[in-house]
C-alpha cells in the first residue's frame, strides 16, 4: 500500500505512466523490504500486464517515498525517470539529525546507536544500509533525475538531504535540481502546488519532458 499508480493514455508500450511512491501506514508496520517489494509488484504489473517499458514509467516519491522511487530504479528500473521530492540521502542520517530535535539530550545519546538498530527496526537488512540513496542514485542510467528540496524542511534538514549526500559523494552528476522557495510554516507536508507554486508548474514541465508528453 505504499503507491499509487497512475495511467494517462491507452495501453500501449509508449504508454506514458506515473508511479506515485507514498507512505500509507506507519513505518513501523511495514518493513523496508515491504515497501521495496510493494513497488517493485506495481511496476512489474505495469510492465507485464501493459507491456510498460521503463524510460516510459516515472518514479515520483515523497520523503520516505522518494527513497523508496530511488530504491526501485537503481535495483530494478535504471532507466526510469526518477523524481526524488524532498528525500533524504540516508535513513539512518535522518535519524540521527531528527532525534536530537525531537528528544533532546536523549535524542544525542540513542543517535550513535540508529544506524546499528535501524536495519533491524524496519524489518532486517536492506543491502546492510536501509535506504542509502546517495549511494543508490549513481545506479541509475536515467538521463532524467530529478531532486525537489526545500532550505526550510523541518522534516529532511539539508544536511540530510539527497542533494547534499550526492554533493558530497561527487556524483550529482546531471542530475536536475529544484529548489522550492515557498515560506510556509511545515514545508515538508505542506501542498507545494500552493506555497511554491511555479516550482510546482517547473517540476510538472519537467515531468512531462521525461515521458514525452508535449
């Protein structure tokens, strides 16, 4: 239940398509391999049923989703377009940059301990490291990827974020970015489509060149 799938034309293998990655229970009701797996069921329904090729199925995800689209392309679609919305470079950095804020001094003390927990937490090991998209992204063989952040995320700091993980990694490549300049109080869950709107269109456009759509 971690995505929805979207379809514009009639079924064909030009098909242009939409998989919408998206956390619909909590975390800790659904492992990471869970998640993984769900997604990788849509596209291989896509592709089985519809006869969808992969440079015509664009993978867009949201915060844990957007890790779950880099997932999917680097280890089963490398030729899909990805669109990674304000998402993070690794769990287990998320975590040990969000649980100071929310916990304190208590947060500081169980951060060392995430990165040895996590794996294990989500439902065992994913490649060791759940969800380390700056390693993943450079899997992908897409010429369209895509990064949507946010300087004011209260939820993905920057210092978490995709972009700044493959900055670091010296492999942005030619990946697209997109910086929303909204101000809104909670960016991260806020409609963008309202509070950075021509980003929003600039996204769309984006999209819409990825899967040939004039």
């Amino acid at each position: 239940d971690v995505l929805d799938t979207y379809q514009r034309t009639a079924h064909r293998s030009d098909t242009p398509w939409v998989l919408q990655l998206q956390l619909n229970s909590p975390v800790e009701r659904q492992g990471l391999r869970d998640m993984v797996e769900d997604a990788v069921s849509c596209l291989d329904y896509l592709q089985t049923r519809h006869g969808a090729r992969p440079e015509h199925v664009l993978l867009f995800g949201h915060s844990m989703g957007g890790a779950v689209a880099t997932e999917l392309a680097a280890r089963y679609s490398p030729y899909s377009p990805v669109v990674s919305k304000q998402s993070f470079s690794s769990l287990s950095l998320e975590a040990s940059l969000i649980l100071p804020l929310m916990l304190g001094s208590a947060g500081r003390v169980l951060a060392p301990l995430v990165g040895i927990l996590l794996p294990f937490v989500f439902g065992g090991p994913l490649n060791l490291t759940p969800f380390d998209s700056a390693r993943r992204w450079a899997r992908i063989r897409s010429p369209h990827k895509l990064l949507v952040f946010h300087r004011q995320d209260e939820v993905i700091p920057m210092e978490a974020s995709v972009l700044v993980g493959l900055r670091r990694n010296r492999t942005l490549g030619d990946t697209t970015c997109v910086e929303l300049k909204g101000n809104c109080r909670t960016p991260h869950n806020e409609d963008w489509a309202v509070h950075s709107h021509e980003e929003y269109q600039e996204t769309i456009a984006l999209m819409r060149t990825a899967l040939d759509i004039p």
